[in-house]
C-alpha cells in the first residue's frame, strides 16, 4: 500500500493567512493525488485533483502542487469558512490511502 | 446532477453482519463510466477505502478487510450495498458511498454518511 504522511496534524493560523499544507507519498504517484476539505458532521468535499486542478466552483485562493512524493496544499489568504480539515489521497494504485488529515484551527 | 444517500440500521452487534445501502439519483449505477466506492471514517479518525462495484459486477477490496466485505449492485433499484461480517467495535465508523470514474479520478460526488455503531 501507499502511505501518505501529512504533517502536521494539527496547524494553527489566522485570517488572512497563507497556509500551507504538506503530503508525502511513500513511493512515487506522479501527479495521481487529489485534496480534498472536511467540516465537522460533513462529507469530503474534493477540492483539487492531478495535483493542481482546482475543482469547478472552489474558489481560487486554493491551489495544488507538486509530483512523485512531494505535494503540497496552499491556501493563499484563509478565510473563515477555510478552518476544516484537509486529506489527501493518492489516486495512482489500489488500495485508494489517505493522509492522515491536517486540521487548521483558529489562531 | 448526481447524489448519493446511504441508509443502513445505525446499531449492529458485535460478530453480526453490517449491511448498508446507497441510492444514486442523478445517475445510473449501470453505467460504464463509474465506479462506485465504500469509504469508512470512524469516530475522530481519518478516512479508509473500503472498495469498489463497477457496473458489471468486478469488485475491488482494500486488503485489510477483504475477507470480511462484499460489494453488490441492484441495477433495478439504482442502489449498491457494502456487507461487512463478524464486526467488532473498530467497524464503528461513519460509512460513506461514493463516485468516481477510476483512471486516477478522485472521488467528486459523495453521500452525506451514515453512522454505524457496534455495540451490544
């Protein structure tokens, strides 16, 4: 299986914040992996695919970016609807992982 | 557009079978285009596929629980079904059904969960 580490779990930071939150892939994915932003009692919502292709309908300010094992979640200036929880999950093999998550909390 | 809503008994006990259901509107589970996908979340934890129903039937199961887990699709109903045996309390989970077309696509259409407890 890929294991992929997302660290920290935790990240605390403020409005208007640029954030950025890292995955590492155990072995190389290429551009198969997806981020996706999770509040309390709700569904992943997928918010980048392909490393960098931001989902229709969620707004610019997040972007996606890297290849093979190293990737990375930007949010260029946190909003206050931002503050979840974010996964990544690898998309180049079976079985489907996620990242263990990385919540951003209000400073 | 498409939705998914899972439905299952919310309580189950421990060594009895788990069974629960996702009804897709919007779209056909007969259609070859999708694959049709179980995701489990328990309680303050992170997010485990559990596997997949493609339209003819060919299924797809993580490792870790494939001697426990079928997946069924019921075309007459649009729905597909995750059985899961012999529970234990680690099954305690939010369940998810979700959509995705494979070929490295992401999961872009998800139910809303259901929660599903063992306990006796």
């Amino acid at each position: 299986d890929i294991q992929l580490t997302q660290s920290p779990s935790f990240l605390s930071a403020s409005v208007g914040d640029r954030v950025t939150i890292p995955c590492r892939a155990s072995q190389g994915i290429s551009r198969y992996l997806a981020w996706y932003q999770q509040k309390p009692g709700k569904a992943p919502k997928l918010l980048i695919y392909s490393a960098s292709t931001l989902q229709s309908g969620v707004p610019s300010r997040f972007s996606g970016s890297g290849s093979g094992t190293e990737f990375t979640l930007t949010i260029s200036s946190l909003q206050p609807e931002d503050f979840a929880t974010y996964y990544c999950q690898q998309l180049n093999s079976y079985p489907r992982t996620f990242g263990q998550g990385t919540k951003v909390e209000i400073k | 557009q498409v939705q998914l809503q899972e439905s299952g008994p919310g309580l189950v006990k421990p060594s009895e079978t788990l069974s629960l259901t996702c009804t897709v509107s919007g779209g056909s589970v007969s259609s070859g285009s999708y694959y049709w996908n179980w995701i489990r979340q328990p309680p303050g934890k992170g997010l485990e596929w559990i596997g997949y129903i493609y339209y003819r039937g060919s299924t797809n199961y993580n490792p870790s629980l494939k001697s426990r887990v079928t997946i069924s699709v019921d075309p007459s109903k649009n729905q597909f079904s995750l059985q899961l045996t012999s529970v234990t309390a680690a099954d305690t989970a939010v369940y998810y059904c979700a959509r995705d077309t494979g070929y490295g696509d992401p999961f872009h259409y998800w139910g809303q969960g259901t929660l599903l407890t063992v306990s006796s």
